[in-house]
C-alpha cells in the first residue's frame, strides 16, 4: 500500500518562495502599465517561471512510500530510492541543497555512496512505516 507524505515548509523558507511569487506578479503588473508588448513579452516568462517553480515546489512536495520504492517528487525533479538499498535513516538539520522544505530533515543513505535528504511533516511515521517496509522495528 503507497502511503505519501507531504514536506514540512518552514515558515521563513514559505515566505521566501511567497515573496518571488508577490515580486514576479508586481513586476509583470508594471509591464502591463506600461502597455508595450514587448515588456510584456519580456515579462510574462519570469512571471511563468518566478511563480510559477515555487508554487509548483511548495505543492508537490513529497514522499511516497511503495512496497519496493521511495519516491521523492519536488516540482520538476523525481528520485526513485529502492527500499531494500536503504542502508541508515538519520535526523539531521544540514542545509544543502534537496528535495526538502524544511531545516528538520532526514538524510537517507542508500546504494553505494548515495544518500538523499528530505523533510517529511510526520517524520515520526514515515520512519515507522518505513523500517517497516525495511523489516526492522
């Protein structure tokens, strides 16, 4: 049974993507004022991609465990982590760059070397139904 859980979104981090969404809408209200086409032209694809990339992030945000497969989905981007290669599940608050909304994170090592980090709302239950899935309790 896929169960999905949806990214933790910190507050400041929410108000960051808000603010470019406010700022692209800003920026392409002035072209509009300005009424020649090629402003609007030039502003319509930053509006397209300033608001839309993070509304797009901030919903889609997540991670759905299968029987065999986490799979990770943040906007564009998709990781496919088979189960059984998961080697650790470690709480951690680095800042690098992934698929994950929060600072209160979960690195996942998996494979030869791999690893991915992510920030479940529920971190609790998705560690339990994932050990589940590995066989450990």
């Amino acid at each position: 049974m896929e169960q999905v859980y949806k990214s933790k979104i910190d507050a400041w981090l929410g108000a960051i993507l808000l603010a470019a969404v406010i700022a692209c809408l800003i920026a392409f209200a002035a072209s509009l004022r300005t009424g020649s086409i090629s402003a609007i032209a030039a502003a319509l694809p930053a509006l397209i991609i300033g608001s839309g990339l993070p509304l797009w992030l901030m919903t889609s945000t997540n991670y759905t465990l299968c029987n065999t497969t986490l799979l990770v989905k943040c906007g564009p981007l998709k990781w496919r982590v088979p189960i059984e290669q998961i080697t650790t599940i470690t709480p951690t608050s680095n800042p690098l760059s992934s698929p994950a909304l929060s600072l209160d994170r979960l690195r996942i090592d998996y494979g030869r070397g791999q690893s991915i980090i992510i920030s479940p709302k529920d971190k609790s239950q998705f560690i339990q139904d994932l050990e589940s899935r590995l066989g450990r309790k």
